[in-house]
C-alpha cells in the first residue's frame, strides 16, 4: 500500500531523509511515496520471480545479478525501487551510487507486480520513468487474472498469459519462463 508523505522540494532533501524500517520511500517529482510492507502475495510472486531470473542470468556467459529492493535515482525527480530486478554486473558496478543506497540510472529489466492499492496511471507513469532511465524490459504483473505486460525500450508492448511462454532475445537469450511458473506458489 503506497502513500503520499509530506512534499519535500528537492531530490537532495529525499535522499537526505533517515531510514524507516519497515518503510520504502520512492520520490515523485517533488512527493515522497511511501509503501508499507507488501502483501504476503506481492512477496510470493517477488520471490519467485526473483528466482526465475536468477536461474536464466545463471545460463548466461555473461555476468548478471538479480535483485530485490534496490534503489534507483532515475532522473532529478525520480527515484524508484522495483520489486525485483536484472541486470549485468558490469551495468551495476559502473553505476555511481547515491546516499548509500540508490544506483544511478536504470537496471537492464525491471519488474513490478501490481497491488490492488496501484493505480493505473501511477504504474504507466514508473513504467516509462524506467524505460526512459535506460531500461531495457519492464515487466508489469498483475495478480488479478495473472498475466504479465511487458514493455520494451523500442516501445513495443506484448501481453502473456497462462500458458505462454516469457522470452527477451535482445536482452537476456537464455530467458525463457512460462507464465504459469511465476503463479504457481500461488495455487
């Protein structure tokens, strides 16, 4: 569940905000949103699609991390944190990295999954933040009818379902994963 704290006016004043645990912080053109603990769902399908990918990057010759939680300046009026994401280690390492905790730019494919409390406009709105950061593939997971929209940087947008099957020939070859295996712990 995500709420808007107070505005701060600047992306230095939100960088220089203390850790709250238990709270992730993103920032919005001047607003900082705050989102609680995630949904014991939302963390189910984190997980499992964390661990899909990490067995694809594994496959690869080259060098790649997975993530959950990392943070993202992606321009001077936002910062995000995906629910999970990929990218080579070479990406992460050359990245300079702010207040401690945010990476400068955008990983290589990031993923969301959709909470019931998520409007429609404020995913589209992060979807192109990161697209527009350098993001190769965003991946939005909607828990409702379980399927996945993915966006690509050449604008291209491809809906999966049940049954198909999940594939990023100009990112990652190796990545092929069905879309029933990123639903299936919760069955």
């Amino acid at each position: 569940m995500a709420s808007t704290a107070p505005a701060v006016t600047s992306l230095e004043a939100f960088l220089a905000l203390p850790d709250q645990e238990g709270v992730r912080r993103e920032f919005d053109e001047g607003e900082v949103i705050e989102m609680g603990s995630p949904s014991r769902i939302h963390q189910i399908l984190a997980l499992t699609i964390g661990a899909l990918l990490r067995a694809c990057a594994k496959k690869s010759s080259e060098a790649w991390d997975a993530a959950v939680g990392i943070g993202f300046r992606l321009s001077s009026d936002a910062v995000r944190q995906p629910d999970v994401c990929i990218a080579r280690k070479a990406t992460l390492d050359a990245m300079e990295v702010v207040a401690g905790n945010y990476h400068v730019g955008a990983p290589e494919l990031v993923v969301e999954v959709v909470s019931p409390t998520d409007a429609a406009t404020d995913i589209h709105r992060k979807t192109h933040q990161y697209l527009d950061a350098g993001a190769r593939s965003v991946w939005i997971v909607h828990t409702d009818d379980r399927h996945v929209m993915v966006f690509r940087s050449d604008r291209s947008i491809v809906e999966y379902r049940p049954g198909e099957t999940i594939t990023e020939p100009g990112l990652l070859p190796e990545l092929s994963i069905q879309v029933n295996e990123i639903f299936a712990d919760l069955d």
